[in-house]
C-alpha cells in the first residue's frame, strides 16, 4: 500500500498507567464512533487491561496494541508475555524499542530484532519506535542513530505489517516537540532509509503532541500518525487529537 492510500494512525500508548474501572470509563467516554473515516485508532493500555478492554474498543472500531512483548512463544520465561498471548488477549499491534524500554531497561537492537520477529510469527503488527537523544541531534548524528535503529529491518521486513514511529527521545514526556521543518527533514529520510530496506509503511510522529500542537505536526509531508503518550490518558485529548488527525488527513 503506497502512502497516498494509507490511512493515518492515531494511537495512545498509556505506559504503566491504568486501573480497570477508569479504563472502562474512559472506553465509554470515547463514544459510539471515535474513528473518523480517514483515521485508525489505537490504544495500547498496561498489560492487565488487554483482556477486559479488547472487546469493548473493537466494538467501537478501536485497535488494540500492547507496550512491549518477549520473543518466545511460550515456556519458562517467568514475567514474560509471548506475541500469542497478545493476539489471544485480542491485540493487533505492539510497540517496540520504545525509548523507555532502550534506556530504562537496556534493550538493544539485537534484541528488538528478535523480538519483531517473533512478533511477526504471532500475527501482530509492530510499531518500531526509533529515535535520537538530544546530544546525537546536536552532534548531527541523528541520521546515523536512526540508520542503526532501522538496520534490524535488512532483509527481513519486507511485505511484512510494520508501522514505524520517529519519536526524538528529547521529545518525549518534555513537552518539548520537535519543529515542523525537523519533523518534515527527518520523516523524509526515514522513508527514504525505509525505501532502500524495501519497506514502504507509516511513518508516526511521537513525542509530547497534544490536542494544540497535534494538526500542525500532523499535516507535515510524511507523517502518517502520531504515538500520543500523555494526552492519550485522558479521552477527551485524546480525541481532539483524533479530530486533528483527521483534519489533517482531509
Ligand atoms: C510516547 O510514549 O511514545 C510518547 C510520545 O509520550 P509523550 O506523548 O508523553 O511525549
């Protein structure tokens, strides 16, 4: 599917924020309909709350997605979740290589790679998330990062479901947004890096967008979504931020 017919991603990932009762109010909150014609919504709450919130959001034409996944299928791995635990709790996607999880908890990206992988085999769709810290930017290493970060797709990706999110790390959780021109330079090297690995799929931005800032990020060429962390923890941000994207999409 080439850019042009793509339809844009708006997905909240909710980090380790969550109990069930406000999960099911908020559900309730979002509506009978919260995805517009030209966009795809997603929601990727803590692990507890795939199950009970899988049905409910697919009735309302809502994805599911999970925050992070191992790369075995099964067996004695204790406190893991496999990829077919997350396709049976209901999910399409999975975020990997999320920042968080590459600083806090040192995952590289021969393990991101393992566990795309293994993530493809389940049926699931990854959302790789790459990005540069703010000395590699200042350095003017960030197309160097990003080719590193990407480097697990060689050989591998191609034709397979994978949407990727550019989330400068400086960004994230910083209400710091990177501008429209960074935003638009980085995305379109990204495609390009995509291209020559001979993936074409979506390109997010992420990275402290709000209900304000979500349009004017959105419309830049080249993004094709957003992976919201803050302002999808409360339904009301969360679909203005849709109502942008689908501004920005008509
Ligand atoms: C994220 O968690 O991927 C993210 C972009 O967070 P925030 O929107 O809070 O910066």
């Amino acid at each position: 599917m080439s850019g042009a017919e793509r339809r844009c991603l708006v997905a909240g990932n909710w980090k380790m924020n969550g109990l069930l009762e406000d999960a099911m109010a908020y559900v309730a909150e979002l509506g009978e309909n919260p995805a517009p014609e030209h966009v795809e919504v997603a929601i990727m709450p803590p692990f507890t709350l795939l199950h009970p919130m899988s049905g409910p959001l697919s009735e309302k034409g809502v994805r599911l997605g999970a925050q992070s996944v191992y790369f075995e299928q099964k067996g004695a791995f204790t406190g893991s979740i496999s990829p077919l635990m997350l396709r049976d709790a209901g999910c399409h996607y999975v975020i990997l290589g999320h920042s968080e999880r590459r600083d806090i908890i040192h995952e590289d990206n021969a393990l991101i790679r393992k566990k795309m992988l293994a993530a493809w085999q389940a049926g699931l769709e990854p959302i790789l998330c790459i990005g540069e810290h703010l000395e590699e930017r200042e350095a003017g290493k960030t197309n160097d990062v990003l080719r590193e970060q990407l480097a697990i797709l060689e050989g591998v990706a191609e034709n397979k479901p994978l949407t990727v999110a550019y989330e400068p790390v400086w960004a994230i959780g910083t209400g710091r947004t990177a501008t429209p021109e960074q935003v638009v330079e980085t995305h379109a090297f990204v495609h390009e890096e995509l291209a020559r690995l001979g993936c074409d799929c979506r390109v997010l931005y992420g990275g402290s967008v709000k209900p304000d800032n979500a349009e004017a990020l959105l419309a830049c060429p080249g993004v094709e979504g957003a992976l919201v962390g803050g302002a999808s923890l409360q339904a009301d941000s969360f679909m203005r931020i849709i109502e942008a994207a689908a501004r920005a999409a008509g």
